[in-house]
C-alpha cells in the first residue's frame, strides 16, 4: 500500500508538474496518501516540481493543515491561551503528557494520542480547555486527566 502511494503521489505531481502554484495541492495531496508528509515525501516532492527541499519544507511547516509526522487518532489539544494558562492549563497539559508518556507534538506509540498545545480554542469561560478531536472538555483539573483519557482507550 505505501509503494502504491508513492506511485500515485508521482502520478500526481506529474499531473499538475506545470500548473502554477502547483506545490499547495501536491502536499495536500501527500498529506492525504501518507497521513503527514516526512522528509522523503518532501524530497520527492522537491525533485518532481523542480523546487528546492527548503521550499516544500517552508511551505509545509507554515501551514497548520500539514504534519511532518504522523498525528494520532485521537488529537489532544490543551489551550494555553492566557484565560486557560491563568487558570492552570499548563498543569492540565502537564498531567496529560505525563499519562500518554509524550512530550508536545509527538505521538503515543501506539498510534493513538497527539498532543498539541494550542492557543485560544474560543471557549474561553470554560477555562481551562482541552479539546479531543471535535469535543471539548472544560473547567478541568489534572486530575481529571487519567479518566478521559481511559475513556478514549477503551473506544
């Protein structure tokens, strides 16, 4: 399956080698084939549109939609907003990387978990917050950490 991925994705770029601008929908295209797009897809990526290295890798580390690595199936993001840091997201965030055993945007090992430290998610009066995937947990202690994240490992 990824060797077929890698053919489609030099199919793709071959397709749209002359169009301009073409670097944008060639690494949303190897974001969704691969999942993220690593050093080797942005090489091949480099070397199919006649580009530098440093360009794709600019492009790709700029916008927010891209990953370098692969994120997990359950995406964790606590705000350290200055609402949430103030009422003490860093020590939510601290308890969260302690239970998954991860550092800020890596992922578990077993595929599961990403964490991210993010800035205002807009929910400020729940303060502090974390979101997981598209559902957010406010007004939340460490303490609380441990129970949600089983909640998501039994899923």
């Amino acid at each position: 399956m990824q060797n077929d991925n890698y053919q489609k994705l030099a199919e793709f770029i071959r397709a749209h080698k002359q169009q301009k601008g073409a670097l944008m929908p060639v690494l949303q295209e190897a974001q969704n084939l691969f999942g993220c797009v690593p050093l080797d897809v942005q090489e091949i990526i480099a070397d199919g549109l006649g580009v530098s290295l440093s360009e794709v890798y600019g492009v790709a580390t700029f916008y927010s939609q891209f990953s370098l690595k692969p994120k997990g199936k359950y995406i964790c993001g606590v705000c350290l907003g200055t609402a949430c840091y103030v009422k003490g997201s860093q020590k939510v965030l601290d308890e969260l990387l302690s239970e998954l055993n991860i550092t800020v945007g890596d992922t578990t090992q077993d595929g599961l978990f990403t964490v991210d430290a993010t800035r205002c998610l807009g929910a400020c009066g729940l303060a502090p917050v974390m979101m997981i995937n598209d559902e957010v947990y406010g007004r939340l202690t460490p303490e609380e950490i441990p129970e949600i994240i089983a909640k998501y490992r039994a899923s």
